[in-house]
C-alpha cells in the first residue's frame, strides 16, 4: 500500500515519470499473470495505472482543449461497456492485466471528456453531482468493507434465499454509498476544512 502511494505522489510531482510509468505498465500489465517475480508484479499492479491514468486525465483536462467533448465522453463509455460484455462473455479474464487496462483507459477517456464539458459550461453535473463526485474516494475505501459486511447480515437474514442477487447486489451498493457519504461529510470535508485555514 505504502509502495503504491509513494508511486502515486511521485507520479504527480513529476509529470514525464507519470506518462513514462503509464506507457510501461500499460503494455507490463497484459504480460501480469506471466510474471513470477513478486516485486516485479508489484509494480506492474493495473491498479497503478489506473491512478497514473487519471492523472493523465486531470493534466490533459487542465492544459489541453479537446474537441467535443461529449463524444469523448462517449466513446469512453463505450470502450466501457465492451470491455464490460467481454469480461461477461469470457473473451477477456475479469481480474486480468488487459481487461484492466481497458477498464483504466476507458476510465480516463469518460474523465476527461465529461470534465472539459463541465469546465467549458456544456455539462452541469448540479450539487448533488458534485456531492457524489466528492464522496468517490471516500467510496473507493470503505466499499469493499460495507459490502463484505452487507452480503453477511443478508445472508444471516436468509435474504439470498428468496431475494434475487441482482437485487442483493444493489441493496449493498445502497449501503456501501450510504457509508461513503457519511464518511465524506463527517470526515473529509471538516479535514478539508481545516487543512484550507492551515495553507491559507
């Protein structure tokens, strides 16, 4: 974990190393599961450049202008989708090096087209949007956990023997975003809080 923010923070004070280590371990991740050497798969996680991606993203956002972004957007999405229906289909691996790849790319592509619009006024994503965007991270730490522990109090209820999964599966997205929220508004934000009085 330490390894992977170290990466992290490296990756947004130099901006060349970001680009560098995105090339290099978009192409090492396809070859991931032939890797035996454990630091070695360390740093070739796709995890790691699905953040490397999204710096891309927020760079390519805030010094570049590109054209329609909304179909930008689209077309992220779509890469989305497929790698979605692959993954169903059995065409790609669901925890392998290339559907995580395309998961990261088309991740980036929807950022960095849906942000653009909403800075050049094409796109409003209102407070609530704004709300939820805000909370995502705070969603990417706690979710695994809230789902673990929703799935086990649904399955001590006996919910999974007369509910449909589809369903369970919403009910702990519900609560997995629920736990975020509260997360967000009653802890980051008073830490963002106090962090801006600190700087300014």
């Amino acid at each position: 974990e330490m390894f992977f923010y170290s990466i992290f923070a490296f990756d947004i004070v130099r901006l060349e190393v970001c680009l560098g280590v995105a090339l290099i371990v978009a192409l090492a991740v396809i070859w991931h599961p032939a890797v035996e050497n454990p630091v070695l798969r360390l740093f070739i996680a796709y995890r790691n450049l699905e953040f490397v991606a999204g710096i891309a993203a927020a760079y390519l956002v805030l010094h570049t202008r590109p054209p329609r972004p909304l179909l930008i957007a689209a077309l992220g999405a779509a890469l989305f989708l497929a790698a979605g229906v692959c993954e169903n289909v059995g065409i790609l691996n669901w925890d392998g090096g290339l559907s995580g790849t395309l998961f990261s790319v088309a991740s980036a592509i929807m950022i960095l087209g849906v942000a653009t619009a909403e800075r050049r006024g094409e796109l409003s994503i209102g407070r609530i949007g704004e709300f939820f965007g805000g909370q995502s991270y705070a969603l990417y730490l706690v979710h695994v956990v809230v789902v673990g522990l929703s799935f086990h109090m649904l399955a001590t209820m006996g919910a999974f023997k007369w509910v449909p999964a589809e369903l369970l599966v919403l009910v702990a997205t519900a609560f997995s975003i629920a736990a975020a929220s509260a997360v967000y508004k009653m802890f980051e934000l008073p830490v963002q809080k106090q962090l801006r009085r600190v700087v300014a």
